[in-house]
C-alpha cells in the first residue's frame, strides 16, 4: 500500500482504498465501487492522499482501518 508520505491520517478516517489510477484515498464512511474509483457515499468525508503503484487488483484495495 502507498503510505509512505503520510505519518498520520485524520481521526475521522476508517476506511483505505485505491482508484484504477493509482490514487490511495482516506473515507470517513465505507465507500461506494464506480467503474474506476471508489467513491463517498453522501454522508462523509473523503480526503485524497496521494498517487501509488497501480494495480491491476485497485478494486480489492478497500480496507477498514
């Protein structure tokens, strides 16, 4: 996982995942899956922290924290 330039995430933060693109996003909420990204569910907050690797396997990429 990409985390590398982050030492902390917000407290709010309790879900990880990774779009098609590379980009590693933070979610206060369980995110919903779109064609290519993963995406908030209207009731959260979402916080971009970075690009990555990109992984054929993005879609398996959404974590609980």
């Amino acid at each position: 996982m990409f985390f590398s330039e982050f030492n902390q995430l917000p407290e709010w933060a309790h879900w990880l995942a990774q779009d098609a693109d590379g980009t590693w996003w933070a979610f206060e909420h369980e995110p919903n899956l779109a064609d290519s990204a993963w995406y908030e569910n209207e009731v959260g907050r979402s916080l971009r922290l970075g690009s990555g690797i990109i992984s054929d396997d993005w879609e398996s990429s959404l974590k609980k924290i």
